[in-house]
C-alpha cells in the first residue's frame, strides 16, 4: 500500500510539473533547438538582421526561479553572431524584424556559463530557464556602423582639440575675474592660503582627514563631502589626482585653502563622467580636519 502511494504521488508530481510547464509556454513556439518564443509586436515590413549586424536593442531579463534575478529594461548595442549553444540569444536576435518586439526563454545554466564565463551556482537547476523581454530597435550593417564610429571619433578628437586650445584662456579669464594674485606652483597649482593650520603638516604617506567641495569654474559643484556631511580619509599620495595631493601636502592640520587646478593635475583628456569634460580646470575648497599615521584606510576616491 505505502508503494502505491509513493508511486501516485511520484506521478502527481510528474503531471504538476509538466501542467506548469506547459503554462509557463503558453503561446510560444518552440524552435528545433529548445528556445521557446513569442513575437508580441510585430513589424511585417521590418528587415531581418543578418549574421555582422549591428544591433540597437531594449532588453530586460528576469527568472522565476530565482525572484533576485530582475536586469530591468535597458538599452544596449550588440552584434549578431553565430549561437555559441543551441537556443541562444543570438537566435533569439535573428528572429525579430527590426521594430519588433519578443519574448523568449533562454536555458539558464548556459547562458551563466557563456556569457558570464562561470559556473552556474547549484540553485541553477538544468530545467530553468531566464525570460527576455527583448525589442529589436534597429539594424545597422557592419560596414554603415563603423563608418558612423569614425565620424563620431573624428568629431571627439575635434572636440578634445578645441577644448584643449580653450582651457587657458578659461583659467587665465577666472584667475583675473577672481583677482587671484598667488603665482602657481611649479606644476601649475594654484594655493590659495585661506585659514593657516596650526597642527600637523600633511605629508605624503600620512592619514589625513580632509572636507572638501570639488566646483568647475563656473561655480557648479561637482562632489562635496561638506554636503554629504562627513569628510573623507586617506593616505596622502595614495591613487589620487596629483593636483589635490600636491594642495593638501601643502597645508597643515586645522586649515583651510582653495586649489585651482589646470585639467593636466586634475582629470585630463578623459574628464570624469558627465560632470567633468575633458581638458576641464577645476577647483577645490579643502579643509585639513586632521592628521596621522597613516593605517588601512584604502585610497582616496578623488582619482
């Protein structure tokens, strides 16, 4: 009797699984090589994209086996390739037209291992699957995208050359209209001596704890430690802009300054992020809270 039982509920467990499988897929086809789809939008008159294409996408990726696996939509580039597993996304690109939009599931263990080079953790079971939701915004084909690149990087490299040829007169402009009469260092460091520390000079190699305002010419701040409402610590010299390093070197515990710096002691021809261009000068005010030996306090964030 009892091995009855085990076997009814061995097949109940079988006819549940298959049931919620095949809910799961409703509606979608599945291809010879397992990858289930939905085209949800469709554009008949939409190109097909061919094996080099350059593709504009929106995609979003979540599971329903694992609910901490949500990749919300998000716009991306990619080329279509030859699949690297049978059902891969590279088949799922080749199924939408441009304009299209699909649904598809894609085998979980390998796509973590192709696309992620890793081993699927053990909670990845053979039988799960990640749901995309992917739309096909347009085809470009190789030869018209890189064409399109070049133009873009001729237009940067013109643009980091007039940038460049404008920095000086920019800081020669702020450093007459803030009546600036300190000469720069030798590297080109403006120090402005606001509040003489009386403590502890900083010196490269110590811990120091600095508040800080980071501003572009024009009085827009950048970051601010002063804001967030606590300063920050590091080793002095340790991975960090040299025009910052080289103006709080200069200062001793207890005071205060500001540090003009040309872009070349600052972020350079790469800026840093939207905030800062390239070839941009910037300015710090900085107050020199204290000074110590130095300890495990890891590099300064103002690199």
């Amino acid at each position: 009797m009892k091995r009855t039982s085990l076997i009814v509920a061995t097949l109940c467990t079988i006819v549940c699984f298959s049931a919620c499988k095949e809910k799961k897929f409703r509606g979608f086809t599945k291809t010879e090589t397992g990858l289930y789809y939905k085209i949800t939008t469709k554009n008949k008159d939409g190109k097909v994209p061919q094996e080099g294409d350059y593709l504009s996408l929106t995609v979003s990726i979540d599971a329903d086996f694992d609910s901490t696996i949500v990749i919300p939509s998000h716009d991306r580039n990619d080329v279509l390739r030859q699949s690297v597993f049978s059902g891969d996304i590279f088949e799922a690109y080749s199924l939408l037209k441009e304009g299209e939009e699909g649904e598809f599931y894609i085998k979980a263990d390998s796509f973590i291992m192709y696309f992620f080079g890793a081993m699927p953790p053990p909670t990845v079971k053979p039988e799960d699957v990640l749901h995309f939701k992917i739309k096909l915004n347009e085809i470009k084909p190789k030869e018209v995208y890189e064409e399109e690149m070049a133009v873009k990087e001729q237009e940067y490299l013109e643009m980091l050359d007039q940038k460049k040829a404008e920095e000086k007169t920019l800081l020669d402009e702020y450093i007459a209209a803030q009546k600036i009469k300190v000469k720069p260092t030798e590297s080109g460091l403006y120090y402005i001596e606001t509040l003489k520390g009386k403590g502890v000079k900083a010196e490269n190699g110590k811990k120091v704890t600095v508040h800080y305002t980071g501003k572009l010419l024009d009085g827009t701040v950048f970051d601010s430690s002063v804001e967030r409402g606590e300063p920050i610590e590091f080793t002095l010299g340790m991975g960090m802009i040299p025009g910052f390093a080289e103006g709080v070197s200069l200062m001793k515990e207890g005071g205060k300054a500001t540090l003009i710096l040309p872009s070349n002691l600052a972020y350079g021809e790469r800026g840093a992020g939207e905030k800062i261009a390239p070839y941009t000068p910037i300015v710090f005010d900085v107050e020199l809270v204290k000074v110590s030996d130095a300890e495990n306090v890891g590099v300064n964030p103002l690199y």
